[in-house]
C-alpha cells in the first residue's frame, strides 16, 4: 500500500484552523497512520474535532484533544520579539554603474544599510528592485539571514555544457535539436511523467522539519524541470579566445547547452514561510518590513538555513538532469560543465577575519578564479567569468543583463510579430516565451559587463542559437 502523505491544506478543509494544531495532526498522522486508508484517518480526524474530550486519554491524540478544549495553552505562534530600529547612519556601500540603476533600486538597498545586522554591502550593474533586498544586491550581515534576502527562487543557478562539436553542427541539425529541448525539458505547469528518483529527494531534512514535509510531494513532481519567466535552455555557440587551464579548454568554438532556473515552487514556499516567522519575530519599519532576519542561532534560523541548502541542493539537481537528458538525447558527453548559484547565502569571511553571512540576491560569486556563468537576453550573448577577487563588491558580479521594464510594461511595448521579427534578424529561434521576455525589456550586456570590469574577467563567450522557455 502506498504510504499516506497528508497535507496542510487537507487538514484545513476537515475544520482545523490554528497552524500548530494542523502541523500536531500531521506530524501524528505520518508517525503512526502512514499506512491507513485516507478515508479512515479523515474520520478519526473529524471524531476529534466534534468531540475532542472523548480523545483525552487517547495515548496519540491526547495533547492535541487537550488543545482543542483548552486544557492546555495552546503553544503561540512565533511572537514579535520586538520592534526594531534602523541605524540612524548609513552603511557605506559600492555602487557598480549607478548610472543604470533605477531610483528605487538604489533606495532599497540604501534601506538595508541601515539594519542593525549589516555590516557590508554593494549593488550590481544590473540592479532592479525587488522584495526587500533590490535584485542585484549583495549584503553582509552579522550571524543574520533574511529570507528575502536570498529571493523567492533559492538557489536559482546558470549552468552551461561545452560539447566538442563545431558550430556548424547546430545549423546542419536545427530541426533535431528543437525536437531534443521539447522532449526533454519541461517548463512552468508542465512535469515529466513516469518514476522520478534522486538522492537529493531522500534527504533527511524532508522528515526533520515539518514544513518541508509538506513540499517534497510537489518537489517530485517538479524533479528535473525549469520555471516560468526568464528562465530557459539554449542551444547555441562557445567562444573560447584564450586558453582556460582550469578548465581544460583550448581557443575554439564549441557547441554549448546553457540553463537558468531555481528551486521551483519548494523555493519560494520556503522564502514565504520563513519571511512570515521573521516578520512575526521582527517588526520592522515601514519600507523595511521585507528585510526582517533570523539569527542562526535560533531554531527558526537554524531551520532556514537547512531549507535553504536542501533548496539550493534541489536546484541543483535540476539542472543536472536537464543536462544528463540532453547529453544522452545527443548521444556526447560535455567536455566540462560551469555552474554557479545567484540567489543565496553563504557563510564567509571579510578581509579583517569577520564571519558574516554574504547574501547575493541576484549576483554572482566571483571569488579570486572562480568561474560561474553572466547571461544576455535570448539573443545577446552570455559570458563565462571568472572572479577577480574584488573585496569592494564583496567579491561579486551581476546575474545577468537585468530587466530595464517591468513584465506588463514589456508586454504593452513589443508585439508578438515585433519579437518574432528581432529573433529572426538575430538568427536564433525562441521556444515558448513571449513579448515579457523581449531583448528591449533588458539593459545592454556589454554595458553591464563594462560597470564590472574590475570584478570578472571574460574566459568565453556564449551565443544563443535555439532558445527553450516556458510555454505558460
């Protein structure tokens, strides 16, 4: 028999009401029902709450009979700790071309320079505002991590795949290689059907912590796939001018499979469920409440970052099957693989020894010779950086090129027949997609690439050829 999986939201439609009762009737059901009929323990569960003093002597639903008859307090929900005030003097922070970023960008990350936990920051090139820390913005703070911090896509990531194939094989296979990306690769609503399995799946943070045992269903379900909006994987062409030791690339062009995307939906529920405890936690001002934090030394924290790291892990995961998929459907193996995470944290050192948690909500590590990956638009190219080490950036680059408008603005400027048209001049062909993503919604690549020129050094060039998006 199948074992019994109930969620939150089934708890709720048979009268349960307060978040800590569901999660008690979870945590009971999974423990002791996990192979009962469905249809019994929705009785069992609905005998309890019509009656709930018959249960008190019951040895599995005793606490909860007692809670739903006030017997015993009911544990409260994490409560604000207490209001917090901003520093009355701004942190100094870098500015990497200022000149491109919009006002609200700028005020936002301005505003997370007067938390009382920060203690470094910088904004990106290709900065936009976003929740509470402004997309592109990287922020140091002191054993403090803010959720929407990292972004609603945790751990959303590039990774890239050089072939030894030349480009000439793209044009003699178009046809193949658009069949191959519709075959294998799924985007927004749509999942792969059949078994799925992966380590990342059985890992024990699914059953340690009660809310992602609510998500892991889904994150099944969305195994080896990409999200809705900019995310995408193209086919296209490698530009390697200079020898990569590193990477054991010579000079040459190569075929390349390059993907965007993030840990789905397991992701941004995380990043809600944990803004609303810091929040509750944390009452901030006005213009500052998307900034509220967890200290890791609390289990609210703790649990976070755990989540977090099974998130960035899970999206991971993701690309790595998108590439297995394609790799086998093509029937080669990549000469190498370059990946790089730009939504998330990580616990580092400043110059001086401090250890502070480095949030890069949309910016990419760029340690001294670290390699990640700085895509264009669907027909501006991206490029293979490797980090130059700069400590005024704290040692990061942008993500991308980075939206110049917003999706519904772009949507009224660019006509399908407008978009199909600049694909066409540029000679790459768009799967899926539509006008939100046209190339004039971004900010020019090149000029962002010169705002950080003191941050990475350009080790390649890729150019989307056949561009895959979500069709939603």
């Amino acid at each position: 028999m199948k074992k019994l999986k109930l969620r939150a939201r089934e708890v709720k439609k048979l009268g349960y009401k307060d978040e800590e009762d569901i999660r008690l009737v979870i945590q009971i059901v999974h423990k002791h029902y996990v192979r009962s009929a469905r249809e019994e323990v929705y009785q069992i569960l609905k005998d309890l709450l019509s009656d709930p003093s018959a249960f008190h002597n019951d040895p599995l639903f005793k606490l909860l009979a007692e809670r739903l008859t006030g017997t015993v307090p009911k544990k409260p929900l994490p409560s604000i700790s207490c209001e917090v005030k901003l520093t009355d003097e701004r942190k100094d922070y870098r500015i990497f071309g200022s000149e491109i970023i919009e006002k609200e960008a700028i005020d936002q990350m301005d505003t997370a320079m007067h938390l009382p936990v920060t203690v470094a920051g910088a904004l990106m090139a290709d900065a936009h505002s976003g929740y509470g820390l402004p997309i592109g913005g990287v922020l140091a703070t002191r054993n403090a991590i803010i959720p929407f911090g990292v972004g609603m896509d945790i751990g959303c990531r590039m990774c890239l795949s050089v072939y030894d194939l030349p480009p000439v094989f793209i044009e003699n296979n178009r046809k193949r290689l658009k069949n191959i990306l519709i075959e294998n690769t799924r985007f927004g609503h749509n999942e792969f059907t059949g078994k799925k399995e992966h380590p990342v799946l059985d890992r024990e943070e699914f059953s340690a912590i009660g809310f992602l045992r609510e998500l892991k269903d889904k994150a099944y379900n969305q195994l080896g796939t990409s999200g809705h909006g900019n995310h995408f994987v193209d086919i296209g062409i490698v530009n390697i001018s200079e020898n990569i030791p590193e990477l054991d690339l010579l000079p040459g062009e190569y075929v390349g499979i390059l993907s965007h995307s993030g840990s789905r939906n397991m992701g941004a529920s995380i990043a809600q469920h944990y803004t609303n405890l810091a929040k509750r936690k944390r009452k901030l001002p006005k213009g500052a409440i998307n900034l509220a934090w967890l200290d890791l030394d609390e289990e609210e924290g703790h649990e976070y970052w755990q989540a977090m790291n099974l998130a960035g892990d899970y999206s991971a995961a993701n690309h790595h099957i998108i590439h297995e998929k394609l790799a086998a459907a093509l029937a080669e193996k990549p000469m190498v693989r370059i990946e790089n995470h730009h939504n998330f944290a990580w616990k580092e050192k400043l110059n001086d020894g401090t250890d502070v948690i480095i949030h890069r909500k949309g910016a990419t590590p760029a340690r001294d010779g670290l390699f990640g990956i700085i895509p264009g638009s669907m027909i501006s190219p991206g490029f293979i950086a490797k980090g130059k080490g700069n400590a005024g950036s704290l040692w990061s680059a942008s993500h991308g090129a980075g939206r110049s408008m917003s999706r519904t603005e772009a949507k009224t400027r660019f006509t399908p027949k407008q978009l199909k048209e600049i694909l066409a001049r540029a000679g790459v062909e768009l799967i899926g997609g539509g006008p939100d993503e046209a190339p004039g919604a971004y900010k020019d690549i090149h000029t962002i690439m010169h705002y950080q020129k003191d941050l990475v050094d350009i080790a390649g060039v890729f150019y989307p050829k056949i561009v895959r998006m979500s069709d939603d």
